[in-house]
C-alpha cells in the first residue's frame, strides 16, 4: 500500500510521479495560479462584496489574502456588518452601503462577489451581469428552478463571468479523483454514495442572534424580498436555512456541495433524470418546514448516485464511488483506491455440491487454469493521498479573480451551478410531493414520476 502524506504540491507531484495520472494543471495547482495572478496583474482586480454574513466574511478575508485583489466596497443589509467589513479589510474608510446597487453603479468596481441568503441569489446575479459586472455566487446557484434558469438566461445574454461557490470543483483531492476516474482505473462505474452528518444545534443552523438585531439595524423589508413580508424575526434573519421561503434545506445547504463534487469528479454536467426522496424532521422541531434528514437516491444517465445527510448524527463527509475495478473513497481530507480484481480467486464454493470426485477434478483443473491470474491480483497496491489542512475556498475564489483578468471560462459556471441546483430542487420537490419527481427538459420543469 502506498500511504502517505504530503503538501498541496507534493500531493500532486507524487501523482505525475507514479505515473498513473494525468499532470497537474496550474487550475489544480492553487500556489502556481497564485503565481501566475500576481504575475500577470500590474492592476488589482477590483471588486464590491455583498453580504457579509457567516460565509461571506470568509470570502472576504480569503479574497483580500489574495495578491492582486482590491475590495473597494461592500454591501450588508444589517449596518453590523459594514463595521465587520470595514474590520476584515482593516480600512475603516472602506465605503459601505445597505444598497448593493451602489456598489453597481460604481465604475471602478469589475466584479462582485456575493455570499446573500438563498432566495436573494437570482436577483443580485441578474442585476450584478446586468450592469456589466462578473459575479462569484455561493451555491446553491438558485432557489428554485425558474430562478435558475432567469440566471442562465441573464449569464447568456450578458456574457459576463458567473462562478458558482461550491468549491469542490476546485479541490486538488476531487481533481485527483476525477483523473484516476477518467483513467479507467475503477472500470465501468457502478454507483456513486456521498454522504456527511452532523450533531450539534450549530450544524442543524440554530445560530446565535447578533445582539444588536432590530428593524432600525436591518432592512427587514429588503432582506425579505419577494417572499410574503411578515414582521421582523431575528431568527429568520439568523437561521433562515430552515425555511424553504428562503433557503433549500439541507439539500441546497450540503446536499449541493456532494452533488457538484460528484459531477466533477464523475465528469457529469447535466440534471439528474429522477430523484427519489426519504426525509423528515427527526430531531430539530424548532419550527422549521426543512427536513433535518434526507436521503435521495438520484439516476444521472444509467448510474444510481445516493447522497445522504443527517443532521443528528454526525458522521464523517465520504464519497464512495464503486466501479468493476475498485472502489475509490474520497473525503474532505485524501483519498483511497482499493483495486479488487473483480475475478474468483478460489474455486467456486457452488463445488461444494459436487460428489468428491467431480469436485476434486474441477479443484484441479480450476487452479491449473487460474492459479497464475490470481497471483497477478494479489501485487496490486492500494493508493492512499492526503492532503492535510486543505481549503479548497481560496483556490476557487482564485480561479475567479484569474477569469475576470483574463477572461478565460472558470471551473463552475452558471450552466453547472443550475444543474447541480436542480439536482437539490428535485431532491426537495420529492420530499414536499411525496413522490419521486424526473427532470423533463422538453418544459424545463420538475414532474412527477
Ligand atoms: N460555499 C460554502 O461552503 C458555503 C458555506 C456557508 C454558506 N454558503 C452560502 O452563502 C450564502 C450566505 O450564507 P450565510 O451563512 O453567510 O448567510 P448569513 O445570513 O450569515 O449572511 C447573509 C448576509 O447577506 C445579507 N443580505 C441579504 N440580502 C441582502 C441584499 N439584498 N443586499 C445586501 N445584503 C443582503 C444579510 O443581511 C446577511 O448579512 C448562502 O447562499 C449559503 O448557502 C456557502
């Protein structure tokens, strides 16, 4: 077996080193697009942030980590947080505005990056391509299938950049994943499962409140947007993932993050053909319409993909992906190839029904005729790769900053962050419907199987 572990770039050359995989592309390779960047920009890239919330202060801070990158204004519709904005950029003269509009109209601003709730999503991606800005959205792409296709159809039309934040699509362990997948080493793939659960009230979204919460230091009215405005509710404001008027649930929350994974890997950009969900809200009754445990079974072409979340019991995040070859386990953290020679390496137990003579004879012959094919499988090594400390969040916002520069495609586009969207939105339709929902491209709706 061959174990080990080693840095980012040793992760990646000792791959080339074997031999076995495909070389390392600077896309893979976060220090080398690094480089590259700072190379390449006498001018920062300019951009505005929007929503500066739990993960949106994460990207700001990994954004302004970044050489060559320059934030020159952001938009929160909680005032705590332009004080928390001006706090990560340590510049307290940073311009901050409730009104992300403003940040638009601002000539000097090239793109935006954008960590809003769920149902804000459609809304500021139209608007920012609109005004001639490119966009790094998180995930999940949309909130519902006729958001999801307003954004394909404004990224379209616009031609501006759009980049996805579900970051697998640019970890090194799925890039690894996805060569060796490619390389045929698993044989003909058989199924997909990627699961991951959690334990603690913060998993299942029950936030703390910022202290300072009230309608004077919210736009309420804003935050809620198209959705029936009910009176101010820190809760909704803090833990909005529990409602599917503005989130998706743990299918738009996690779910999201396996199913883009998996396409990468897997090498899949389409909408799952049918989705069948198990789910309920087990654990977590605090009011919430989203379920806290979900199992969908997903067919992408002829393969069943299984993805699987529970948020009361805390389980570690694996994908298995099964081939007639092997099966490949990968984790947040490296991953691990187990051949298995998919032959008999004994003579068939069904002898045992066989006289003794009969069953002597076929023993006999069966080694006479297998013995040396058998010792063949017994050399084959396992491969175990780790990459320990990995965040794969700054080499995707790097991909971006590097397309809005030069304008070459980035990794995850608003074409992939829609069918890796509609995968949650069929797992959630199943749920609500109390059937199993298949994906009819002729209407671009979500039916009933
Ligand atoms: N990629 C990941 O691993 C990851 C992790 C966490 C969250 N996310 C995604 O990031 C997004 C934000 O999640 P969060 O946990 O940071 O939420 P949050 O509630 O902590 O922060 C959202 C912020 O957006 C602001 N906002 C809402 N509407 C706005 C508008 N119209 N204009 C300006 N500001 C507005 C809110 O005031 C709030 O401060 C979600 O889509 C979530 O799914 C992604």
């Amino acid at each position: 077996m061959n174990n080990s572990t080693v840095s980012r770039r040793e992760f990646l050359q000792a791959s080339a080193v074997a031999g076995t995989f495909l070389a390392a592309s600077s896309l893979m390779d976060p220090e080398a697009a690094e480089a590259e960047m700072a190379a390449g920009a006498a001018e920062p890239v300019k951009f505005g942030m929007i929503g500066i919330g739990m993960q949106g202060s994460g990207l700001m801070t990994n954004a302004l980590e970044l050489p060559g990158i320059k934030c020159i204004g952001a938009a929160d519709l909680y005032d705590g947080r332009h004080t928390l904005a001006k706090e990560i950029a340590n510049d307290p003269n940073l311009f901050t505005t409730r009104h992300y509009e403003q940040l638009l109209e601002n000539k000097d601003i090239q793109c935006i990056v954008a960590a809003v709730p769920d149902h804000w999503h459609k809304q500021v991606v139209v608007d920012a391509v609109s005004a001639g800005k490119d966009i790094y959205c998180e995930k999940p792409m949309s909130h519902s299938v006729a958001d999801g296709l307003a954004m394909v159809a404004a990224g379209k039309k616009t031609g501006q950049i759009i980049q996805i934040g579900s970051q697998r699509v640019s970890s090194i362990i799925c890039a690894k994943a996805k060569e060796m997948i490619a390389s045929g080493m698993l044989g003909d793939l058989m199924m997909v499962e990627g699961t991951m659960g959690r334990n603690d009230p913060n998993g299942a979204w029950e936030y703390p409140l910022p202290t300072d919460l009230s309608p004077q230091t919210v736009d309420w009215d804003k935050w809620q947007g198209t959705v029936p405005k009910r009176d101010f509710d820190g809760k909704i404001f803090a833990r909005w993932r529990c409602w599917k008027e503005y989130g998706t649930g743990v299918a738009g929350d996690l779910i999201v993050h396996l199913i883009s994974g998996m396409m990468f890997m897997v090498g899949i950009n389409e909408p799952p053909k049918r989705a069948s969900t198990f789910a309920n809200i087990l654990r977590w009754k605090d009011g919430r319409n989203m379920p806290d445990v979900h199992l969908t079974l997903f067919e992408y072409g002829q393969i069943p993909i299984y993805i699987r979340l529970n948020l009361g019991t805390e389980t570690p995040e694996v994908y298995r992906i099964m081939g007639s070859k092997g099966i490949l386990e990968v984790t947040e953290f490296g991953l691990r190839f187990d051949p298995q020679p998919g032959i008999d390496v004994s003579p068939s137990y069904y002898s045992g029904g066989f006289p003794k003579a009969m069953r002597e004879e076929y023993v006999k012959q069966w080694h006479a005729e297998n013995d040396a094919a058998v010792e063949k499988t017994m050399t084959a090594a396992s491969t175990v790769l780790r990459a320990p400390d990995y965040d794969d969040v700054k080499p995707h916002l790097l991909n971006f900053f590097n397309a809005v520069r030069t304008r070459k495609p980035v990794v995850e586009d608003v074409v992939f962050g829609h069918h890796a969207a509609l995968a949650c939105h069929m797992a959630n339709e199943s749920y609500f419907r109390h059937s199993a929902v298949v994906w009819d491209e002729k209407t671009n709706t979500i039916k009933n199987a």
